[in-house]
C-alpha cells in the first residue's frame, strides 16, 4: 500500500485552512485521536490516507451528533 507523506501545510489546507496552532492543540488532544507526524529531520509529515480517514471519521462523528 502506497504510503504517501505530506507537508504540514498542506495537512492545514485538508482540514480547512487551520492554522498551526490548531494542528498542535489537536496533536495535544487525546480524545481527537488525530494522526501523529512523521519526523524527517525537523520537519513534520503526515501519512495522507491517516489524515483522509480522520477527516471522514470527524465528519461522521459530526453527523452521529446532529
């Protein structure tokens, strides 16, 4: 399975334009349960098809909700 790794702007982008501040506190959340980055020297990247399922699973969870 092809495991392609993106930026952490673009992670921002996929979850609507968020900003850094953002990403962090939901990385601090446990119970968001949201992807952990991939270390590449400094930089942070995140396997896309973890962040598409936690995107899904959140617009779910929003509709189970409602």
């Amino acid at each position: 399975m092809e495991s392609k790794l993106i930026p952490a702007n673009t992670v921002r982008i996929m979850c609507g334009d968020v900003s850094d501040m953002t990403v962090w506190r939901w990385l601090h959340n446990p119970a968001l349960n949201f992807p952990r980055p991939v270390y590449i020297g400094s930089r942070r990247y995140w396997r896309e098809a973890e962040i598409v399922n936690w995107i899904e699973a959140q617009a779910e969870a929003s509709r189970g909700a409602a």
